[in-house]
C-alpha cells in the first residue's frame, strides 16, 4: 500500500513538471513568434523603403536622360560679340539685336559732342559691327528724358535726340561701317525707361 502511495505521487508530480514545462515552452514558443512577426514587419518596411528609393532614382535617371538628350538637341545660344563693352547693353529679339548705351555716358548734358572715353567703346562696336554684321541694316534711335529744352539751344528733345544719333552715326562712320547701311532717327522723350537716367541714351538697331 505504501509503495502505491509513492508511485502515485511520483507519477503526480511528473505529470505537473511536465505540464508546467509544456506551459514555459507555450510561452517561449509564444515570444519567437511575436518577435519573428515583428522582424517580418520590419523586413517588409525596407523592402517598401528600398522600393520607393529605387522608383525614385529610376525616375531621376529618365529625367537625366531627358535633360541630356534636349541638351545634345538644343543649338548653343550664340555668343554675344558685344559682352564686354564698357557701358553697352545688348538686347535680342527675334533676327534684331538692340545695342544701348546710355546717354551720359556718351555726352555732357544738353551737348552732342561725345565724349572721349565713349570712343573706346564705339570703337569696339563698328569693329562687331563690320565684322559680325556685314550687310546687315542698322537704324541709330536717340533719346532723351521728359524734361524741357532750356539752355541747349535746340528747339526740342526730339532735336536733340537726332543730334546725338546723328554724332553716333558719323563716328561710326569714321571708323569704316558703311553708311548706306544706316540711319538716324528719333524719338526724343517718348520711349522712356524706368528713370530719367535710363532714358537718356542712344541705341543701335540691327537687323535683316
């Protein structure tokens, strides 16, 4: 009867190791599967993150491509012969190229006599000008601000305006362009610029 009695509790008591290790291994097996869920998880953002990088630099490198083919497409804009020229602006539209120098650059106020160190610069453009634009017609446009005739003798701004075209033209002249490809006129006040400085000067048109 006793050796019964300790069979049975030794039987009682594997069977409850037993389930207790069955629950600990429930646990564990429990644990590796929430933290292999959550490295799946994981996996998966960086694949979408390496995704969407790959996208990205695809769509980057079509749009390179783009670029350098309109590159290699598009003709180099021509250089412009009149760049460094002291005191010269150039403009282009379309087959017209507008050269401006401004008024007090060129003349002492209210005068039509140019002054020395605008020579220099004239002497660069009818240089371009026979070099780069053989044949081609040019018109010389004076201007001048909005303020009355006072002191300079001429009888209006237009007059004025021709005057300093006109001692542009026969400096230009001088200096070998052709003068049968040119001609003066003006507008005297009435195609400003943002200010009475800008207003003041003389501009050559080029064109076919």
């Amino acid at each position: 009867m006793h050796g019964r009695t300790l069979i049975a509790l030794a039987l009682f008591l594997l069977v409850g190791g037993l389930t207790a290790c069955n629950d600990s291994t429930k646990s564990q097996l429990a644990m590796l599967n929430d933290e292999n869920r959550e490295l799946r998880d994981q996996l998966a953002e960086r694949d979408r993150a390496l995704d969407a990088t790959t996208s990205d630099l695809r769509e980057a490198n079509r749009l390179l491509r783009e670029q350098q083919e309109l590159a290699a497409t598009t003709p180099a804009a021509p250089a412009n012969p009149f760049s460094g020229i002291d005191g010269v602006s150039t403009s282009v539209d379309g087959n017209e190229v507008t050269i401006s120098m401004q008024g007090d650059i060129l003349f002492n106020s209210g005068r039509t006599a140019l002054k020395t160190p605008a020579k220099k610069s004239l002497d660069q453009i009818a240089a371009v000008l026979k070099d780069d634009y053989s044949g081609k017609m040019i018109i010389i446009n004076g201007h001048t601000d909005s303020d009355p005739i006072r002191k300079s003798g001429y009888k209006s701004n237009h007059h004025l305006g021709f005057e300093r075209g006109w001692a542009v033209y026969e400096y230009l002249t001088n200096r070998g362009v052709d003068p049968q490809r040119m001609a003066v006129s003006s507008y005297g006040p009435n195609s400003p610029l943002d200010s009475k400085k800008e207003s003041r000067r003389v501009e050559i048109v080029v064109a076919d």
